[in-house]
C-alpha cells in the first residue's frame, strides 16, 4: 500500500489498482501522478481509447497541405518560429 496524502491510500494487486472513492479530479491526478511510468502510460491508454474517434478523420492530404501552408508562412516571415522557451511555456499554460 502506498501513501500519497495523509488519508489517500492506494493498494495493487497484480496488474490492477485498488483506489479508495475519489471525490475529485484533483485527487484523482495526484494518484495517477505518482504512479510508475509504465502504469502511466497503460492508464494514459485506456484513457485515450476510451474516448470517441474524431469525427471527421484527417486524410494524409490534409495534413501535408497545412504543413506546406505553415511552412509557407514560417519563410515568408507572417509568422515567427517558437524558440524552445517560449515553446514549454505554452504549453504548460494551455494544461494548467
């Protein structure tokens, strides 16, 4: 059993996770932080199959065609690239 707040306990048996009721994201995030990474990533993909497939699939064409627009955009100077920096800061301000 591990401890990961005073109160919030978390048993494994085999393969499986036994998690008291979880009354919050928050709680559930925490819990699903401190697992190993190998049980992050099996969590992280039952999370995604669980979820619909986009409704209108993207087709190869589709793709390349917005990356040679963006591309396009880049060497025409409309738009600067992103340094590394500034890169991390958006994206951890979009998952906060």
């Amino acid at each position: 059993m591990f401890l990961l707040q005073p109160g919030f306990q978390f048993a494994r048996q085999g393969d499986a996770f036994i998690l008291p009721p979880v009354s919050t994201l928050q709680e559930i995030e925490a819990a699903a932080l401190r697992l190993s990474e190998k049980d992050r990533l099996r969590l992280a993909d039952k999370i995604l199959g669980s979820l619909p497939a986009p409704l209108t699939p993207i087709e190869p064409e589709e793709i390349l065609a917005e990356a040679v627009r963006r591309d396009a955009e880049l060497e025409s100077g409309e738009v600067r690239p992103l340094n590394e920096k500034t890169f991390w800061a958006g994206v951890q301000h979009r998952s906060a």
